[in-house]
C-alpha cells in the first residue's frame, strides 16, 4: 500500500486574522450562521414595503427555526446567541430584533426559571412566537419601579393584570398579529393582601393570527427609524391568568402570599426576572460589532472601485488613494478590530465566571455594550459618507445599519445609564478598598510607568491606557470629595463627568489587553505584522487624545507628545496599504456582498436603463448615431 503525503496549504494571512477575530473555535460556533445567510432565503430582497419587510422578517425566523437543531438549545448558549445577532445583524436587522427576543428575552427567561413544568412545544416551533415586555412608557431604565400590577387573586388562584395608566403602557414589544400568534413574558408589580411581593414575570397568551385577545390591549407605535419591526403600546384590562403564568424558581415554589418580602429579596427577584439582559447586551456588542465590519468592507472595497480623476497629468485613481479618503478607514479598521477583540474577551470572561466574580464580569459586559455600540455608530457613519450619495439608497445596505446601531445603544439598558452605574459601582468598590473616596487615585495608578518610555513598544501604550483611566478616576473621586457635605445626587453630580469619562478610559484599556492578548496567539509573520499595525494605530490615537494629561504627569515628553501626530501618520499608511486584506479577514459570504451593488466593481450596472438608446447603438458610435 502507497502512501502518498501532501502539503498542508498554510493559513493566509486573512484567514490567520479571521481565527483572531472570530475566535479559535470559528468553524464551529460561526460557521452555521456565515453559510445561512448565504442561502437564497436570506438574500436581500428587491425593494418592498415596511409591512412586506416585516413579514418576511418573521418568515425567516421560522426557516431559521427549522434550520437549526433546537431552540432550547440555541436559547441555553450564550455564544450561539450572540454568534446569531454578529451575522444576522448586516442581514436583516428586523430579524434580528424578533429572533433576539425570542430565544434570548423568551424562551431564555422560561428556561432559567420553571421550563420543567411547561409545555414549551408551541414555542420552539415557532407556532406561537415569545416577546418580551418590561419597559413601560414612565419607566425604562428605572425598570424597577414599574406600575403595571398582578393582583393575586385568592379566590380563583390567579393573578389579575392590569395597567393602571397611559404611563404603565408597555413600550416597544413586538405584541402585534404581524408574524402569527404571540405569547408574551410580562413583567408586573405583584401584590397580594396588599403587600408588594416585588417585579415578576407572567406568560402571557397576546394574540391570535389576527387580533389582541380580550383583556389585552395593542396599538402600533409610529414608525420607527431604520427596521420596520412592529413596536407597540401593550396595555392590560383586568386580565385574569392563572396560577401557573407565574415564573417561579424552585425554592420559591409555593402560594404567593408565602414569597420573601424583604427589601434585598426584592431586588434580588427582580433582578433574577431581567437576568437575560445580560446576554442581551453581549449580544448587542456581537450585532454591533458584526455590522461594523460588514460596513467597513463595503466602504474599502468601494473605494477600491470608485475611480476619479488624478492629478494633472496622471490618469484615473481609485478614491481610496487619496489620504484624505483611506485615513479615517484605516482609523476604523483599528477601531473594529478592537471593538470585536474586546467583544470576544468579554465574552469568554462572562460566561466562565464562578459567582464570585459574577459581579464584575456583568459590569464589564454594561461597559463594553456601550463602548461598542458608540464606536459602531461612528464607524458606521464613517463609512457611509466614504461612499457618497449612493451609500443613501436602501439597495446598497447600510441605511438600516446606520439607523439600526441607534436601536442597539439604546436597547438592554441605555447607553448613559449603563455608564452611570458602572461608574458609581467602581468609585464605590474604591472608597470601600482604599478609604474615603479620592484617596484611591490622585493620578496615575501604582501599574502607571514611571517615565516616558517607547511609543513603539505595545506594552508602554498599554501602561498609558491604564494612567488615562486612573486619571479620570482620580479626578472623579477629587471632586466627589469635595461635595462631602451635599447630598447623594449632589456628590454624584460632582463626579459623575470625569467618572464617564474613566469608563470610557477602561473600554479602551480592556479593548488595548485584548489587542495584546490576540497578538501573541499569532507566529512571527504577516498577520501578526498587521495586528500589532492595528493595535498600535488604536493605542496612538487614544494617546494622542489624552496627550495633555499625560503630559501633565510626567508620563511623556514634549518630544512624545510632537512625534504623536507623524506616529499616526505612518501607521494610517501601513495599515491603509493592506485595507482590503484586512477587510477579507471579516469572513464576509461573497453572496452577502454580491447583494449590495457597491461592494463590487460593476456597481454601477446597478442603476443600467435596459430601454436607454445606449443599447441600441454599436459600439464607439458617436452620441445620437442609430
């Protein structure tokens, strides 16, 4: 018997960037989800309206349904969720909302409390579909104090729903017919005997195919920018449901009057009822960072096609030849590289976490929704004036990614509000660690270099992503200090400005570990030439914002701080001249791209008249010839 041995073709370049981007596991837990939206059901559609788009949105959530093995199971698996919302997000937003609350908000909330005793066959059929309703019209990011009420009712073992007023209107669920029959998990204030047991959720029966069922009221919000998923205003009229609508734990199996009433069981209740915001917002960070790169690749292969005219006496020149044109790109290709190297590094650390640290991996994951979602934003926006009027037109995708980044800074949690208590939290932490607050930092934390050392060196641009937020922290505490007489508002007004800005300070420090972090999982060669391009074009530009304070702290030079912008310069053109391998590195279905005129070279065929003279005339006849 022969044995005849082959070569192993190496990993390019690209493909060595992908397995840092997307993970070592990339095949297995992204692979699904990149050939699924490659398929004809998934590809973009010509024109059509809103209500069509919606309905198509839910006609791909069920073929989405019976493509994957088990709702269950994608509801129980963090990094499939959010693996779902990373490449659906460039794909169909609306989707992506509706099956984000279904499996997630949904059935996710049903699994972790009592699925045992529940018959979940309608849901994972998607016969019924699951949405999710806890923010009312007078209460968002103070879920807590929520008015909408469930009665227990003694006599017939129940709960009594009910909306006491125009501001306890649920806000925004998906709750209307469109789609086929829903159910809803609802969460309501619940008292019995007049004492208040605290925020719990109730499985609601909404809709048939067709209408509100009784006792429960729908109107269609005004249209929302970006997708046309059907947000509404949910209200409930004395709605009896029995015992059983109740989700329960097991240890709080039992008659309602017997629930812990104390005000930590409270809040503890409440929180275990919203505990799937927390996927939610990691797989924000997944959508948003998802759609960035998708955008970003459509911006460097367009300017790649888009040919002007050169200077005197050279011919036609791609766009992306102009500095003017490729610098901000290359600025986002730093920034979208970060933003999916932190994703990932939050990720990993929330889902291993043992409940001791459980605390801080959840802030961590507030902090890098946020973080992620604004740069999305920015990069998105970027790229869409790269590409001119044409990137307006809905055929070429990005005006819904454009509009959809807003729905994801603001869902799970409000961007700002998400940033306030990750600040308190940590300048509380620090007053409880090291005495009063403002003895914590008074600048540059003991990990800070101690002088100016190498801006080529990774591992000194870390160390001043660590000072910046010491810095900021250190003011934050100053000032709260300061207001040691005012009350709790006042003292947190004091602070609160140079507190956001230290979160700020510790996304950039999380997503600056995470650059190094991935760099050293890569040999000497190419890819790992490119990465440590990118993570020191991202280190510098963060360092250059904040040139004066550390200036101001003995942590760099005048010198430093005039070679900054020649820094930038250089790295723009080396990270510039490798854009559209870069670019490559997203793993982006070429049947995605195919989809969106711009990102090819014949993009304008795209906007051919068939029945234009052009067509009638031979080749190099001259204007108006027949």
């Amino acid at each position: 018997m022969t044995v005849t041995l082959t070569d192993t073709v190496p990993p390019s370049t690209a493909e060595q960037l992908t397995g840092v981007l997307l993970g070592p596991e990339f095949a297995s837990e992204h692979g699904f989800w990149q050939r699924l939206i490659s398929t004809e059901p998934f590809r973009r559609p010509a024109g059509g309206t809103p209500e069509e788009r919606l309905d198509l949105a839910y006609e791909r959530l069920r073929i989405l349904n019976r493509s994957i093995d088990s709702g269950a199971r994608l509801a129980a698996d963090p990094r499939g969720l959010a693996a779902l919302h990373e490449w659906l997000g460039a794909v169909d937003p609306a989707l992506t909302t509706v099956a984000g609350i279904h499996y997630n908000l949904f059935l996710g909330s049903l699994l972790d409390h009592d699925a045992a005793r529940r018959d979940l066959s309608d849901y994972l059929a998607v016969r019924r579909i699951g949405t999710y309703l806890c923010t009312e019209v007078a209460h968002g990011n103070d879920a807590a104090a929520m008015e909408t009420t469930a009665t227990y009712d003694r006599a017939r073992d129940g709960f009594v729903l009910h909306t006491p007023h125009a501001g306890a209107q649920k806000f925004m669920p998906n709750t209307s017919p469109a789609g086929g029959p829903k159910s809803g998990l609802v969460a309501a204030r619940l008292t019995a005997d007049g004492t208040d047991h605290g925020v719990r959720l109730f499985l609601v029966p909404l809709t048939d195919d067709h209408q509100a069922l009784p006792g429960v009221r729908i109107r269609r919000l005004p249209a929302r920018m970006g997708s046309p998923v059907d947000h509404c205003l949910t209200s409930f009229d004395h709605l009896f449901v029995a015992r059983d609508a109740l989700l329960e734990t097991p240890e709080e199996d039992g008659p309602a009057e017997s629930l812990t009433t104390s005000p930590a069981g409270l809040r503890s209740r409440f929180l275990t009822s919203i505990g799937r915001v927390t996927s939610g917002r990691v797989s924000m960070s997944a959508c948003a960072a998802g759609t960035a790169r998708a955008t970003l690749a459509v911006a460097v292969r367009y300017g790649d096609h888009r040919v002007i005219s050169g200077s005197r006496g050279t011919g036609p020149v791609p766009v992306n030849a102009h500095r003017t044109h490729h610098g901000p790109l290359a600025s986002a290709m730093a920034t979208v590289f970060a933003m999916s190297l932190l994703h990932r590094r939050v990720l990993d650390r929330w889902e291993g976490c043992d409940e001791e640290g459980r605390e801080e991996a959840e802030r961590l994951v507030a902090v890098a929704k946020g973080w992620i979602t604004w740069q999305a934003r920015s990069v998105i926006v970027q790229c869409r004036e790269r590409c001119g009027a044409q990137a307006l037109l809905e055929n070429n995708g990005m005006t819904e990614l454009v509009t959809g980044v807003e729905g994801a800074i603001t869902a799970e949690g409000d961007n700002i509000a998400l940033y306030a208590k990750a600040a308190a939290d940590m300048l509380l932490a620090g007053a409880a660690a090291d005495g009063p607050p403002g003895a914590r930092r008074p600048g540059p934390g003991p990990d800070a270099p101690r002088g100016p050392g190498d801006l080529a060196d990774p591992r000194f641009l870390g160390a001043l992503c660590a000072a910046v937020e010491d810095i900021w922290y250190g003011r934050a505490e100053r000032r709260m200090l300061r207001a040691t007489g005012a009350d709790r508002l006042e003292r947190w007004n004091a602070a609160a400005g140079p507190a956001l800005r230290a979160v700020e300070a510790r996304a950039y420090r999380e997503a600056a570990a995470a650059y190094a972090e991935a760099r050293a999982t890569l040999p000497e060669g190419a890819a790992r030439e490119r990465l440590a391009e990118l993570e020191r074009l991202f280190a510098v530009e963060w360092v250059a914002r904040n040139s004066g304070d550390l200036l101001a702290a003995g942590l760099l030079t005048r010198d430093q701080v005039d070679a900054l912008p020649e820094i930038t310069e250089e790295l723009i053109t080396s990270v510039a001249a490798h854009a559209r391998e870069l670019a490559d590195s997203f793993a982006l279905p070429a049947e995605l791209l195919a989809d969106w005129p711009i990102a090819g070279p014949g993009y304008a065929d795209a906007y051919d008249d068939p029945e234009a003279p052009w067509h009638d005339r031979p080749a190099g006849s001259p204007q108006g010839a027949r």
